[in-house]
C-alpha cells in the first residue's frame, strides 16, 4: 500500500474526497452503509476544486492506495498557530482492522511537528464506537461532548511532541 499526498490535478482523487466527505456527512442518517462508488460523480468538480485548493493553503489531505484503488483518506486544517484539526479519516469497510487509521495519524503526526503545531483536535459521532477506539489507540484522549445541530460528538485532543521527538522532523 501507499500513502501519499493528495494530487489537487487528479480529477478521479478530488471527486473521490468530495464522495468521501459527503458520506462522512450522511453518515448519521446511513450508518456508514454508503460506498463512493455508490455516488454518482459530483459534478461539483470546479467547486470542490476551488474550495481544495483555497483549503489546501493550510491542510494536508493524505491518501491510501491500494492497487490504483483509493482505501483511504485523511483531511487535516490547520486552526491557529497551535492547532490542527482533523476533518475527516476514512478507510474502506475491508481495509478496516489493518491498522491504515494508525499510519494515517502518524502522517498526521508527523506533519503537525513539522508545522511546530502544539496539538490535534479531533470530533468524533458518539455512536461511531470503532473511531473512538482508533483515536484512543493512537494516543488522543478524550476531552468533552459537544451538542451540534447534526448530533452529538466526542472531542479527543493529542498533544504534539516538540524538538527531541521521537517521530522526527523532516523537511515537507
């Protein structure tokens, strides 16, 4: 498998991360039953393009593949000179328990130290038991519950090791 940065000149990757983020939007009212391959094209293209690439100025969106397959996705904003937040993290219902969620937020790790982020913010739906196990096991600790208009979230929060970090702190 490989891990890499989105490609913002790939039609295919930014209309998969548009079907990604609209399921992960659904997804209180689906309970995760939606596929990307079940949507049809976006035809929002231009305007997912436009919005990417004005995020993009400060977020990292890393993707997994698997045989020119798509298996997972990771969205990242930075909020404030100290704080990134996660958008989203998505891996495919058969890619699920191979630890891709681990190696996604050590991406994520990683790119926080390099951007001398403080720590990570993450919300997670109260009923979605399996991303708050993954948080959990890759060092994020819960914080609150937060009432939204789309439902109730569970906030972790990682702190990010500085200079003398065991994960390093290569160039972007």
């Amino acid at each position: 498998m490989i891990f890499r940065d989105l490609d913002i000149n790939n039609k295919y990757e930014i209309d998969f991360v548009a079907k990604v983020h609209t399921i992960l939007a659904i997804s209180n009212f689906d309970g995760y039953k939606t596929k990307p391959e079940d949507l049809k094209e976006s035809h929002l293209w231009k305007t997912t393009l436009d919005f990417l690439n004005k995020k993009l100025k400060n977020s990292k969106i890393d993707l997994v593949i698997d045989k020119d397959n798509i298996v997972g996705v990771q969205w990242v904003e930075i909020i404030n000179s100290d704080e990134l937040r996660s958008h989203m993290v998505w891996v495919r219902e058969e890619y699920r328990g191979k630890d891709l969620m681990g190696k996604l937020r050590k991406l994520l790790v990683e790119w926080g130290i390099r951007k001398n982020m403080k720590y990570i913010i993450s919300a997670i739906e109260k009923d979605n038991i399996s991303a708050q196990k993954g948080q959990l096991g890759v060092g994020f600790v819960f914080q609150n519950e937060q009432l939204r208009e789309d439902g109730t979230y569970l906030v972790y929060k990682k702190e990010l090791k500085q200079s003398g970090s065991s994960v390093g702190r290569a160039e972007d």
